[in-house]
C-alpha cells in the first residue's frame, strides 16, 4: 500500500490518481476521480480538453522532461510530480530545484516512483513537499530519514541563506 | 589548518548515524546490495578483488599529525598495518571488514576526517597544489577556496545523483602540481588588473576511457560568484549529462557534443537565476575562511646554514636528496621537503602503520605537526628549518623515506592495480617495481632527469597513465595482461594527453621498451632539454623506430 507524507512526516490521504505515460484521453475522461495527475504528453496535447472535464488535473514529469516544459501552466497547477524511474536518476532533483527557483511555483512538488527513505532528505531540500513512498519503505523510518542532518551547507530551497551567512550569527 | 566547529561536527556524526543504520539495514537485509552499493559508495566503500576497499578524504592534501597518527591506528587495528596514498590526495584501506567500516567513520570524525564523497557518482573530493601557501611562486592561497567548495560540495542535495562522478581541482601556483586542467572543473587562481582575485574556470577536463584537456568556460570570475557559478554549471550537467551510458556520461562528453560555445551560454543562462542570490561569497566567510590558513610561527632565519652546506660538501647521498627532494620555500631559512614514497620494492603510495607514526613525529618535530598528500602519491614536511635539514635526513633515511627520486623516472605514479582492485585489467606494482630496479642507480636518473612515468591497471585511469611523459596502460589480451605505451602527456599548465606508441607490449618486455625510449632521448636531447621538450621536438616516430625495431 503506497503512502504519502509530507515534509513533516505526517501521513497524507492521496486523493489524486495517476495516469501512466502512454494514458489517452479517453481514459483520462473516463475515470472517475476528481483528481487526475497526468503526464507531460496528454497535458501538452489535451489540456483544452483535460481543463473542460471539470476535475482538477495535475502533470507530472519523467526524469528527461525540464521543468520549462510546463512553465506557462504553473499558475493553474495545484500538483506539479516528477518522477524518479530509479533513485540513482538526479535530474529530478534539479527540476524540482528549478520549478521554485526560474518560476517561482509554490505549489505542491510530488516524488514519484522509486522514492526510498535514504534520498528523502535530498528531496525536501530541494523543494519537493510530498513524497509518495516506495511500498519497502517503512513509514517510521521515512519520518526518522527527514531528519537525517540538522543541517547543511548550502543554499537551498528550504533553507536560501548558506550555512556561512548563518554561521556568523552568534 | 581548517578546523570543524560545531555545525561541521554536528553533520558528520549525523551523517555516522546514518550510514550505521544503513549498514545495518543492508547486513540484515532489509536493504537490497543495489540499494546499498550507491549509498556505501558515497562514503567511500569498494566491494574490491579480495576485501572491500575504504578510501578516506585528505581534504585537498591536508593532513596533520593527529590525523596520520589515527590513520596508522586504523591501519593497524582494522587492516593489514599498511595503507595507500592515491592520486587525489586520497588514502586507501584495502582490507577493512564492512561491518566495522562504523566504526572506523565513527574514530576518523574523532580527527576530523571522513570518507564522504570519495566514490560514487556525486562531487569528489577537491584536490589542489601540495606547496599551497609556501610556494615561492604563488598567486594566492588554494587552500581557503578548497576549503569553500569543500563545504558547498558537501551532502549538496542536488548533486548526489550526477550521471557520473565529479572531480575540481584549483590551482593557485605558477606550476601546476594538481593536473587541474584534466578534471571535471579546474580553477586557476587568478589576479585580475585591480588586484582581485578570481578564477579562470575550465571545464570538461577528464582522464579515463576518453582523456580530454580542459576547456575555458569563463576567463575571469570573480571570487564572489564562485559557489553559484558552480552551481550552474553542475545543474546543466545534472541534467542534460548523459545517464544511456557509462562509459560517455562524465561532463567531458556533453561539453564536446554540445560544444563549448553552446554550453557556456547554458550555464551563463542558468547562472543568472542564482547570481548575486544567497549563495554568493561574502568577504567575511572567505576571510573565515583565510584565518585557518595562516603562517605559522616562522622565525626570522638567514637563508643559509654552514653545517648544512658542509654536509652538502661531504655527504653525496645528502646532496642528491637536497638537489631532487627539498624546494625553495616562500620564507628565508625555510624548506618545503618531500618525502618520496617510491623505494624500489614497495608499491608506489603504499606507507606503513609504522611509518606514518614515524612521519607524524617528524612533523611535529620539523614542521609545525602537519603535512601533505601529493597527486604523486607522496608526502611533504612543508615548513623545515634549513638547518634542521641534515638532522631531518638522518631520520628519514632510517625509515627508508630519504630516497631521492622526486620527479625522476622512478617517481613511478600508479594505481594499485590488479593486485587489488576488481576493475583493474592487469597488475601496476610489478611493472612499476621492474621499472624502478632497472634504473636503480642515482646518476643514471640524474642523467635522465625531469620526467614523469605514470601506470594505470585499466582505462579508469587511476594512475593517470595519460598525462605521463611516458604513460603504462595495462590492457587485457584474450586473457592475458599486456601494457600500451604513450609518449608526451603533461598534466601542468602545458597540459597533454599522451599519444600511444603502437602494438602493447608483454609485462617482461617493459623495462627493455622504457630503457629504449630513453636512450632515444638522451642521443636526440639537446643541452638541458628535459624530456618533454625533446619528445615535442622530434615527435614520436624516432621512439617508435627504436622500440618496435628491436622485436622484428
């Protein structure tokens, strides 16, 4: 059973459903949930259409896709997800880093797909404030693994000031 | 010397806890080996041919004699009583058990020193010059700018998952001693007309299966838009490095597909979101920073010594030592010693737990209790009296570390090879020892005089075989290991990749084929020309004439 937690740690209801990359928009339409999370493709070549269903559509991203492919929709997106096919894949990191950093989105940024406990501090440092949890992952052990550091030494989107402009502080 | 304070002591023992309990988790099963293996990678742990492997951080070559001093006791306690210098100022144990390699994190952090980042596909660590801050001929200080890419390198979130791993060098010295110009990034100091210091940032430099100089990315950058223009250039690199293939996915391969023109606009693009953002340098953190660094207590000395001079007279062992081992220091009545871990018989970098404390002694004693690690795999006592040299000579000799090869032909670098490593195609040590014995005689090497020999056991080319002036690669040939060789490499400023001689050769046959090419260049030299010069002057072809004539 996946689980979703946020960057608390508290366990979160997941209320959206995921389509998979190759979904059509038929199958999109026919689904019955409210909340769909879309990938990259149907967004881009149905969003009048996923719009005008009257559910509320989230896209997600797959490791190769930047996030200046959906800079211009950030406003009407409550759920940017972007996917990491195996953990050692980096790039997400990046995206999520750049959907704060060059469009300033303060939405909600999603891990999926081979989210484990030993990267989740990366992650929320980076920016992404869910985390929707590989089913290995004991959920404990994911809470304890936020806080892997009470630290770190760079600027990032959770902490902008550098340990080196805080450290001076007495 | 950098010293932690409490923020740097906190993240290490976090970081402790962390891979404690991943290590369990990996021994009890709960985490998979191809879970773990990138995680033990990032603090420094090889599965090898015969043990795991710990390699431990020398922070940019730094080292004090507290911290050698707990090297030697984890080499005796939890290995085989020796370690490994290597040629990113690293050191390695070759026989750790993997359930102890907690605890040992746990006495390294008791000195300050970790395995963080020294393997694995993430930023490594940052090597620079071994005579920072006593040269001579200095720009400026490397040492406090490592110290600053070694804290934002550190557990950065977005970069522990780079398609590949990830080498800087910087470089503050007229000559350069840390190949900057074949990693990853390489940064040359640099004083722009107002007197400001900057870098000169190359990129796109690497050894490995495709060696590759280099290239200037920006030619001034001031200083305070270091971490950020970093940070650019990382996150292009992160994202668009390729991930299809190993073997083409460090940044050297998407500068030269991309082209250095259009990969420069890309950074300088991506730069502009976090310039002048938080990230960049404030004159108080650099000035932190300096204040680890500076000299110590030197007394005011003449720049000559007569018990020093006399022994230079009389004793020809002592001079040869002087004339290849001990450099000019930036102080009057000063010297920079090097202590050259290359006697004939030992493997090259190789120390043992006695000689470490031996040589921790030495530098309490002769030089303000620290040292340093060279990518040559040797060490340096880098403030010695002048006088206190004879008495420094006598000890070193004991411990056989007076032998007086620096930068000569037996100053072999090399990795260690199939003898250890799993990767490796064919053994290093012996073909370095069988080198070494041939041209075991002083006057002979006088003779020859400045050259490098670098020996890689494989294409991964740890030993940098490719920026030798003679460069060894071992190659596997249906099962058997044979050895390619390459001529006029450099890894100064005149950085070269060397250029491969022809058919490889049998392991027997090396010491014949290196004996060959130097009588090549010692009837071709003109007067005072080093090797590298002749080689550049007449080309390959009369090397090649020599060598492969003598199999027909």
């Amino acid at each position: 059973m996946p689980r979703l937690i946020d960057t608390s740690g508290t366990e979160l209801v997941n209320e959206w459903v995921k389509l998979e990359k190759d979904s059509d928009l038929v199958t999109a339409l026919a689904c019955t949930a409210d909340k769909l999370l879309v990938p990259l493709e149907l967004w881009q070549n149905h969003e009048e259409d996923l719009r005008k269903s009257g559910k509320e559509i989230g896209v997600w991203l797959d490791s190769d896709q930047q996030a200046a492919a959906i800079a211009a929709d950030l406003e009407r997106l409550k759920l940017v997800a972007l996917n990491f096919p195996g953990f050692t894949d980096g790039r997400s990191y990046s995206t999520a880093n750049n959907l704060r950093r060059h469009y300033h989105y303060t939405g909600e940024i999603r891990a999926i797909g081979d989210v484990l406990r030993d990267q989740l501090f990366y992650m929320r440092r980076c920016g992404f404030s869910t985390f929707d949890l590989k089913d290995t992952v004991k959920l404990e052990e994911a809470r304890t693994a936020l806080g892997d550091f009470k630290d770190s030494y760079q600027s990032t989107i959770e902490q902008p000031a550098p340990l080196f402009r805080r450290r001076l502080q007495p | 010397m950098y010293r932690y304070d409490n923020y740097d002591r906190q993240m290490l023992q976090d970081r402790i806890a962390q891979f404690r309990d991943q290590t369990r988790r990996f021994l009890c099963g709960e985490l998979e080996s191809t879970q773990f293996l990138p995680l033990r990678l990032q603090n420094g742990l090889y599965i090898q041919r015969l043990a795991p492997m710990l390699r431990v951080a020398i922070p940019y070559g730094c080292l004090s004699s507290r911290q050698l001093r707990k090297l030697a006791h984890i080499a005796r306690h939890y290995d085989k009583g020796y370690a490994h210098f290597s040629t990113r100022q690293n050191i390695q144990f070759n026989w750790p058990q993997l359930a102890e390699v907690p605890d040992i994190l746990a006495e390294l952090a008791e000195v300050e020193m970790h395995a963080i980042q020294t393997s694995g596909n993430c930023i490594r660590n940052t090597t620079t010059d071994q005579f920072a801050g006593v040269s001579p001929v200095e720009i400026e200080d490397s040492r406090p700018w490592c110290e600053i890419i070694r804290q934002w390198s550190t557990f950065h979130p977005e970069f522990a998952h780079l398609p590949r791993k990830f080498k800087i060098a910087v470089c503050g010295t007229e000559h350069d001693q840390a190949a900057t110009q074949v990693h990853d990034i390489g940064l040359y100091i640099h004083k722009n007309d107002q007197g400001e210091t900057g870098f000169q940032v190359l990129v796109g430099g690497g050894l490995g299966r495709t060696p590759v100089i280099g290239q200037v990315i920006r030619d001034f950058l001031p200083w305070q838009h270091l971490l950020t223009y970093l940070d650019a250039i990382l996150r292009i690199y992160n994202q668009e490095g390729r991930r299809d293939n190993k073997y083409k996915a460090r940044i050297k391969i998407l500068v030269k597909e991309t082209g250095i023109a259009v990969f420069r606009d890309k950074v300088e693009a991506e730069w502009l979101f976090s310039k002048d953002g938080p990230a960049t340098l404030t004159r108080e953190e650099v000035d932190r920073c300096k204040k680890f660094f500076t000299d110590p207590a030197y007394e005011n000395l003449d720049d000559q010594d007569a018990a020093a001079a006399n022994q230079l007279d009389t004793d020809v062992l002592f001079a040869n030592w002087m004339e290849r081992n001990v450099k000019t220091h930036k102080r009057a009545g000063y010297r920079i010693v090097t202590l050259c871990l290359k006697a004939t018989g030992s493997a090259p970098g190789d120390l043992s737990a006695e000689q470490m404390d031996f040589v921790a002694d030495l530098s309490d004693r002769f030089s303000f209790n620290e040292l340093r690690v060279t990518h040559e795999q040797n060490l340096v006592l880098t403030d010695v009296r002048l006088k206190d040299l004879p008495e420094l000579f006598r000890a070193l000799k004991s411990e056989s570390l007076a032998t007086p090869y620096t930068g000569l032909l037996n100053d072999i670098i090399s990795c260690p090879g199939g003898d250890y490593c799993s990767l490796a195609n064919a053994k290093s040590i012996p073909i370095a020892e069988a080198i070494q014995r041939r041209f075991d005689d002083f006057d002979r090497l006088k003779n020859i005089g400045d050259i490098t020999l670098n020996i890689s056991g494989c294409m991964n080319a740890c030993g940098h075989h490719h920026v030798g002036n003679i460069g060894i690669l071992g190659v596997d040939k249906k099962g058997e290991e044979f050895y390619q060789v390459a001529l006029g490499g450099s890894s100064d400023r005149d950085a070269a990749i060397g250029k491969i001689l022809g058919p490889s050769f049998a392991q027997d046959e090396i010491p014949d084929v290196i004996e060959t090419i130097i009588n090549v260049y010692l009837n071709q030299r003109e007067p005072g020309e080093k090797f590298l010069t002749t080689y550049n002057r007449i080309g390959i072809d009369p090397f090649k004439e020599r060598v492969y004539a003598k199999a027909d």
